[in-house]
C-alpha cells in the first residue's frame, strides 16, 4: 500500500497511536477507581461521545466502504444494513439473528446487482 | 500454610474455569464473528497479520482496533487517529472502576490488579459482573484473568482466520466479510444503549460522520463524537429539566 505499513513502523505506530490512547483510560480508572460511578454527568456524556464515534465507524465503513465491499452496490449495502438492523429489533435483540440477516442480504444483493 | 501457597494453589483451577467459561459464553460466537471481519479489514487496509494479532493484545478492544486500521490505512492524520481511538476507549474507563470493586480483597495486592485493569473489554465485564459475585474472593483474579485469556485467545485466532480467508476468498464472499464489522458493531452497539441519551447519540453518529465526511471536513470522527455526544447529552438533559 503505502511506505507507511513496511518495517517496524506499523508496530511503532499500534503503541504510539493505538495502545497508549486506549490503554490511558483503564490505568485512570485504576489510579482513580473511587470517587465516580456510573452515573456522574462526565461519566455520561464521554459514553455518549464514544457512542456517537463507534457510530460514526460504522456508517463510514457502510457507506464509504473500500476494498472488496466497494464492488456492492451502496444501495445494497444500506438495504441489508437495515435489514440486519430489523431482524435484530424482531428477533430478541439477538447480535446473531442480526448479522445473519444483514449478511444473507448482502450476498443475495451482491449476487443479483454486483459487477 | 502462608497466604501464598494458598492462593498458588487455588489459582489455576480457577484460571482454567475462566477459559472454559469463556469458551462456552454467547460472546464466544460474537468475537469470532467480529474479530473474522476485523482480520478481513486488517488485510484490506495492508496492514500484516501479526500487527494485528499484536494490536488484539496491546489494545483489546474492537472498536479502537477498527478505528485504528481504518484511520491509518485511510491515511488520516495520526493526531486524528489517536484522539479518535482515545475518545473510543473513555468507556473503559468507568468498567474499570466498576469492576476492580469487586476483585479487591484481603489477599489481594495492587499488582494482582494490573493484568484484569488491562484485559477489561465489553466482553469480559459483562462475564465477569455477572458471574463474579457469586465466587469467594480469593478466586476472583484468575477466574476472571482467565475469562480474558480465552477470549483474548479467541479474538486472536479468528483475526488469522478472517486475514486469511479474506486473502482467498473471491471479491462477494470477501465483501460479506468486511461487511460483518459494521454489521456486528451496529447490532451490539445499540444492545449496549440502555439509555435514551445512548440511542440518541448512536443515531446522531450515523448521520453526522457521513454528512461530514460528504463535505469534506477534517478529523471528522472527532467531531462527529464531539458533536454527536455532546448534542445527545444535551438533549437527555433538557428532558430531564421538562419531567
């Protein structure tokens, strides 16, 4: 890809970019494990800030898909989305009935409308 | 006997009962399932498969990873990345202090606590608050060192698994395999969100990354959590003030 990913700077890259910035926040709630809980206003707002992020990976790895997900259509990939999304609302909030709906979709749509 | 021979010997059993609950849990299925689309996204992006393999253990947790791998690979700022996963892992920090409660005791030293201050993910809390309580103290830092491992174990070989498949598989069945990380982390995210302000700040997320990402504006999952996060909260918070 590009000259970024050879050698050992990728694995410089996970601690510097990856493990420290994730790995700050379990050693704070070691350092200072008293004190807050659960349903602190700052408690409740940075889950909702996280919240929104991962949903916002979510639609672009959706919408703005590369790769070998870039070859079904858009539209495919939103309607079996959304499909995914109800099977898992009817069927107990079930991840699996979910992901298994979405993906049947995906590949019948994939079939059908792909290159 | 000391305190030490004691908890030596009542402390791989426990261990090994860990793994084997980790291995038989519902989260089982959802880590292969997750860490097969994450290996295929690894590869996608070029990145190598022990990187990943290191980036499962170092980091432990697959919404960083994904942020991650997505934002190098797409050649974001490295700045950006970094507060992206950073802001991704601020829920760690309350499961920590909601967890280590329960693994203190007598025999229980600061150090015994670095390696659950570490393994502590989604996965793992949730076994561990369900099933800890009922478990003398003494057994609770392997036990639950020990539903870390298998799961840990679990995420790093089905990431080989999806690096590879996604390598051989032809273009459709690779794409179904890019397409079960934002499949899975749609499903698990929302069945996380007890709270309205939650599901408010999921939805806005959405809507705000693409919209952002449309028009062209930088450190765009920054702001989309910032955004995002911040409206939801308000919005709880003025419902809170009418009821």
């Amino acid at each position: 890809m590009n000259a970024v990913l050879s050698g050992l700077w990728p694995y410089l890259l996970l601690v510097l970019v990856g493990f420290l910035p994730n790995e700050i926040w379990r050693v704070l709630g070691l350092v200072l494990a008293r004190g807050l809980n659960e349903d602190s206003e700052l408690v409740v707002w940075s889950r909702a800030v996280a919240t929104a992020i991962i949903a916002g990976v979510i639609a672009k790895l959706i919408v703005f898909s590369s790769g070998a997900l870039e070859n079904i259509p858009l539209a495919v990939r939103i309607v079996a989305a959304a499909c995914g999304f109800v099977a898992f609302l009817a069927i107990r909030r079930s991840v699996f009935a979910g992901v298994l709906a979405g993906e049947i979709v995906l590949l019948a749509g994939g079939y059908l409308f792909g290159p | 006997m000391t305190p030490r021979s004691a908890t030596a010997k009542y402390s791989a059993r426990p261990f090994f009962a860990g793994v084997k609950s980790a291995l038989t849990s519902v989260f089982f299925l959802v880590l292969a399932g997750t860490y097969i689309g994450i290996g295929a996204l690894a590869h996608d992006f070029g990145f190598p498969s022990w990187w990943l393999a290191v980036s499962t253990v170092l980091v432990w947790a697959a919404p960083a990873q994904v942020i991650l791998i997505s934002a190098l690979g797409g050649g974001n700022a490295l700045i950006e990345a970094a507060v992206a996963v950073s802001l991704s892992a601020i829920r760690l920090f309350p499961m920590v202090v909601a967890l280590l409660p329960l693994l203190r005791g007598p025999s229980v030293r600061t150090r015994d606590l670095l390696l659950p201050t570490h393994f502590t993910s989604v996965s793992m809390w949730v076994e561990s608050l369900r099933l800890l309580p009922a478990m003398p103290r003494e057994r609770r830092v392997a036990f639950c060192n020990g539903i870390a491992v298998g799961y840990m174990g679990t995420a790093t070989v089905f990431g080989f698994i999806g690096f590879y498949l996604a390598a051989g598989l032809p273009p459709l069945l690779a794409g179904t395999l890019l397409f079960l990380t934002p499949m899975s982390f749609l499903t698990s995210t929302v069945r996380n969100s007890r709270q309205l302000v939650d599901r408010l700040a999921f939805g806005l997320g959405l809507v705000i990354g693409p919209v952002l990402i449309v028009n062209h504006v930088g450190l765009d999952l920054m702001w989309t959590g910032i955004a995002g996060g911040t409206i939801a909260y308000g919005i709880n918070r003025l419902r809170g003030a009418t009821t």
